[in-house]
C-alpha cells in the first residue's frame, strides 16, 4: 500500500484537508505503508512558498510524518508538481498522438454558447474541435498558443468501488464534457496531471474528501486513455458546522495554525481528526496514537457528513492537559503567560509550578491558563462585571474599609491567619456576605481557587494593592 496527502499551498491547512492528512497518516501506520507528500503547485498565480511551508510545518506539529520524496537529504520530500513538467510534456504528446486530446481554438464565449446549447437539447456538450486531425490542430497552432483539452468518450460508463461510498457509478455524458487538461500558458491542471503522479508514484489507494468524488471519472478516463493504473479510492464526507452547512470561518477556528496559536495540543488535534465520522466500539474517546492506529478502519467511517464539535475537541484537549506532569505542562503554559504581559521570570520554578498546580485543571486550552494566573500574577485585578457589581454593595464597601485598616499590620507570614479572621472579628457579616466580598476584592471575580489556597501565592504586597485599589474606587 502506498498513500499520499496533496496540499496546494494556496493558503492555509484547513481543518478539513488536516482530517484527510490526519487519515492518510493513520491508515499508513496501521499497514505499514509509504505515506508520500505532494505538493500540488500549478496554480502558479495562488500558490506560495510561505503558504507551503506553513502548511508542511503544521503537518509536522500533528506529528505526521512522511517517509519519501525526491530529495532524501531534505527531509523526504515533498514531491512538487511545478517540479514536473517535463514529465506532463511528454505524457500530452501520447494523448494527442493518440486522439485522446486536441487542440481547442474556440474562444470562451463560444465553449459557453455551445454548452448552453447542448444543455437545450438535453445532450453532452461536445466540443467543436475535438474532431479536427492532429495536422489540423498543427496548422492552426500557429497562429497562437491554445488550451489543450480531453476528449470525453461518449456514453461510456465510469464506475468503482469507494471504500467509504460504496460502489460509484458515473456516465462520461454526465461529466461535463471536454475538459481542459493544459491551459493556453502551457500549464497543466490538477485532474489531468494528478492521475499521472498517482500511476507514477505508485499510489495504490487515494483518501480525500468527497469534494474530490466529481473529480474521479474525469481522473479514471486520462489513467485509462494513457494506459496506466488507477488506485482505490476512499471519498471522506464533509465536515459541517452546527447548523449542518460546509464548516467556515463562521462556525469557529478552521486553520490548524490557529488551533496553535490557541494552546490546543496536536495529540487532541490528531484523536479527534481521526475519531471524527466514527466511534469506538467502546465509545472510549480519549485514545493514544497506538490505540488509534489499532482501532482505526477506514470502512467504518460514515457515509454522512459529519458535523464538528468544537466543544467536544476543547474538552478532549482539556484531558489531555491533564495528562501532563506539573513540570511538563509548565513549560507548556509559560509561552502563554508570557504573551500576556505576566510577570514570570521573577518567579522561583517552585512557585510558578504552584501557581500552574492551583490553575492547570480550569484550562481546556493552554491559552486558558491566562485569567486564572493572573489571580496570582497581577498587582491589580480589575473586578468583572459581577464582581465590580458586588463591590458597590454597603457591606462590600464595610468589608473593604475594615480589610483596609487591618492589611498594614500584616506581613507575608501572617497575612493568611490574619486578613479574613480580622476582617470576620471587626465585622458582622457572615457567609456569602462576608467571602464573596472578600473574594472579588482580592481575585476582582467571584470563583475561583480556595482563598486559603490563593492568598500565600498571591503574597502580602499584591494584596496590599489590590486592597488599597478598590478602597479607592468602591469607598
């Protein structure tokens, strides 16, 4: 077996093209397979050397890993079609040779009108040129440079086994007609050239979305014309959003830079690409790699799409956070805290990781971990909005006045047996009149850590502010 995953780095890996590469990589794994990359680059005008190192680069922080290229000393690869010109050239002249392809000289006003045409008379569209003799073709090439076409047979019928759809069928009427296959610039395009790479390279099986199942005939027609080998294919469904339409921007994070940059772990990024479409016989979700690989069989995923869970891929990310050791997820965090502007370095490790401790379980993504430390991190904590709602209260402002006058007889080593019990012995609130306030005046928000927990971390000089911050504002 050999597999492939086909990037065009025309922009960004989007989550749907990670769950095809996620797949690919998988099913390798478990046949121990070649699993190659190709980059498939012909759309000069879009395609970007920045657009495809980003995409390889994500590729690698998924752990997916490819074990060929042309260029052993550079990593494996990838294979780049805009690399492969030459070998188009030559497979062009078979298919003109043969009367499998021609030379179109119709204008795109005239294609249109005759495909309308054709669509009136409820026939296949037919291109004017396909008929013209190969010297024809020659002569008037002359006269400029022309796109090059297939000619689509007539009537024939087109069919596979798709390890996921089932057994497709297709009419070469239905098709869409003659196709182009190299454009007037002299560059190919993608149906004609893929079905080429894929005989050369000896993929045996191609796992892509179902975007790509019109595609296929087309692919299984230029295999056939010029005598090569076509592999097994498996269409995955389409990836929707809540509201059952074609996952975008509108539904959330679709760029897997951007699951990145938001502290989601490519262990829980690759365990739900790879369960999405289907489910254990267990129902066990949260699976190592191993385990993946293992239960993984490419037949079971559904034939409809599937809808993606963004809650459900941050919960399974929080498990896995959870996972890590204190010192592990430290350096996991430290990144996020510093972006936020909290002061770290001065830090001892032992209280960072105290900190971490404290705060790691409210984090289902490492970007969570900001709010939480800076309970412990900040000078000054501005209250939230229930918070500052609170401190405006009579009692709040009683609380804060008494905190006020007892905080500087304190010191780092009595502040945690003396704040609250003064504030209690000089006040008579009781309950949730007496710790809501003095939670929101210390944290500035109403959940949160034990306090006994959070005031030695947050030490006497940060509470001191924090105290004389809202004495001034709410007093």
């Amino acid at each position: 077996m050999r597999v492939r995953f086909a990037p065009s780095p025309t922009g960004y890996l989007h989550i749907g093209n990670a769950r095809t590469a996620v797949v690919n990589h998988i099913t390798a794994k478990k046949s121990g397979a070649d699993f190659i990359i190709r980059v498939e680059d012909t759309d000069k005008e879009r395609s970007t050397v920045e657009s495809e190192i980003s995409i390889l680069d994500d590729l690698r922080w998924l752990g997916i890993e490819w074990n060929e290229g042309p260029d052993k000393d550079k990593g494996h690869g990838p294979y780049r079609q805009s690399e492969r010109d030459e070998i188009y050239r030559e497979y062009t002249k078979r298919l003109l040779l043969t009367g499998h392809a021609f030379t179109c000289f119709c204008s795109n006003e005239q294609v249109e009108e005759d495909k309308k045409q054709a669509m009136t008379e409820n026939r296949p569209f037919l291109d004017r040129c396909r008929n013209l003799t190969l010297t024809e073709q020659e002569e008037l090439s002359f006269h400029g440079e022309y796109p090059v076409k297939f000619k689509v047979p007539v009537d024939e019928t087109i069919e596979f086994d798709d390890k996921i759809k089932g057994h497709v069928v297709f009419n070469s009427s239905n098709i869409g007609g003659d196709f182009i296959i190299v454009r007037s610039d002299g560059g190919p395009v993608y149906n004609y050239i893929v079905s080429i790479d894929d005989a050369l390279m000896e993929i045996t099986h191609v796992i892509r979305g179902e975007d790509h199942l019109s595609n296929t005939p087309k692919q299984i027609l230029i295999a056939k014309a010029l005598g090569l080998p076509f592999p097994e294919y498996a269409h995955l469904p389409l990836i929707l959003g809540s509201d059952k339409k074609k996952l975008s921007k509108r539904h959330g994070i679709t760029s897997v830079d951007l699951y990145r940059q938001e502290g989601y772990l490519p262990e829980a990024l690759m365990n739900y690409l790879g369960l999405l479409g289907w489910s254990t016989e267990s129902g066990e979700e949260i699976l190592e790699f191993d385990q993946l690989v293992s239960l993984f069989d490419i037949s079971s995923i559904g034939k409809s799409a599937a809808v993606f869970d963004f809650q459900k891929l941050k919960w399974m990310n929080g498990s896995y956070i959870k996972k890590y050791s204190l010192s592990e997820i430290t350096d996991m965090f430290i990144p996020y805290l510093d972006k936020a502007g909290l002061e770290i370095k001065s830090l001892s490790r032992e209280k960072l990781e105290n900190i971490i401790s404290i705060t790691r379980n409210s984090c289902e993504i490492l970007s969570d971990i900001i709010k939480p430390a800076g309970i412990f991190l900040n000078e000054i904590n501005i209250p939230d909005e229930e918070a500052d709602k609170l401190l405006k209260e009579d009692y709040s402002r009683d609380i804060i006045n008494t905190a006020s006058g007892i905080i500087p007889v304190l010191n780092d080593e009595t502040v945690l047996t003396g704040l609250i019990p003064g504030i209690k012995e000089n006040t008579e609130h009781k309950g949730k009149k007496l710790f809501h306030p003095i939670r929101a005046m210390i944290t500035g928000t109403l959940s949160g850590p034990d306090l006994d927990i959070a005031i030695p971390v947050i030490g006497y000089n940060n509470l001191k502010k924090r105290i004389d911050y809202c004495k001034q504002k709410y007093c």
